[in-house]
C-alpha cells in the first residue's frame, strides 16, 4: 500500500536559510517500483556504405591468379546478383573488422564457403566441379583460392545518422556544443 503523497515530499527549511527546499522520503515499496521500472527510447543507427572491387583489373593480371580464379572473380563483376551477394559480405566483414564495444559481437565476416556461394549458381558446370572438389578436398585450400578475391572489395562508410523512432528526427552525429558553435 502507497503512502500519502504528503508522506513521502514535504518541505523543509534549511538552518542556515528561510527558502524552503523539497525532500523526497521514499518507502521500501516505493524503492521497488523505481528499480522494477525503466524509461525506454529507440533509435535507429542508419549508415551509407559503398562497396566496390578496388582492384579489378590488377588483380584479374596477376601471374599467380589461377584460370578458375580469374574467371570466379570476373563472373561475380559481371553477374549483378553475385555482386550483390559479394558486396554483402564484404560489408558485414568491414563492420566486423572496424567495430569495438557496441558492435563487438554483432557482425561476423564470411567463410569461403560463404564466398563460394555467393558465385556458383552462375558458374559454368566445369567451374562448379572445380570449386566444389576444392570445398570437399580443403576448407583451407578453398579459403587459400578464394579470399583473395574476397579481399578486392572494400567497404566505404559514406555516412552515418542515428533516428529517433519517437520524434522522426535525425540526431546531429557531431553533439558537443563546442565543435557546433562555429566558434
């Protein structure tokens, strides 16, 4: 049973002053409903990555890329859908790679078999054999072959807002006054 509210705020007058000052007694019941209680606001962290293969053409011209490497590498370039695929990976791998505390456990980059898949319904039935011996053979052969590849595309953060989802409204990513007080 809640006390009065008169029994938990009264005003008191300090010794040394005339002007009133509120104090607040809280029950033991009252304790308990402020710790079972939480305040809760959400908001959305939205972020403009690009993702692009930095490297095409070199690495398409290095002397040690196997023939299947060449050609995994130029199908996932020519297919939009193995691009996609790629370039999705590559951004859950850059955000694994550059992330600390929040994001710590959030964002795992791929395997080789994850690379692999992201091409081999376009592959030509040959190549499919190829790749899928070199998946049964080694998982660390198929990573050895298919990482560099992996490796040509590179995320970019272009930008970041945070939302608030109770007014709409975009947070300023930069909130110390003075750094925004053009000053």
């Amino acid at each position: 049973m809640h006390a009065d509210p008169e029994d938990r705020i009264h005003l008191k007058t300090d010794q040394d002053s005339t002007q009133p000052r509120l104090v607040s007694r809280f029950t033991q019941e009252d304790s308990r409903a402020t710790e079972a209680t939480t305040k809760t606001l959400s908001f959305r962290l939205v972020a403009d990555i690009s993702v692009q293969a930095n490297t095409a053409g070199a690495f398409l011209e290095q002397p040690d890329v196997t023939p299947q490497q060449r050609n995994f590498f130029a199908i996932v370039l020519a297919n939009p859908e193995a691009f996609n695929r790629m370039c999705r990976l590559a951004i859950v791998s850059d955000l694994e790679a550059h992330s600390e505390e929040w994001f710590e456990t959030e964002f795992e980059g791929p395997e080789a078999e994850d690379i692999l898949n992201c091409a081999l319904p376009y592959l030509s039935a040959d190549d499919q054999d190829y790749w899928n011996r070199i998946k049964q053979e080694s998982g660390e052969l198929l990573s050895y072959f298919l990482m560099p590849i992996f490796l040509e595309f590179a995320g970019s953060l272009n930008s970041v807002a945070i939302l608030d989802l109770t007014t709409g409204e975009t947070i300023p990513n930069r909130v110390c006054s003075r750094h925004n007080s053009g000053g």
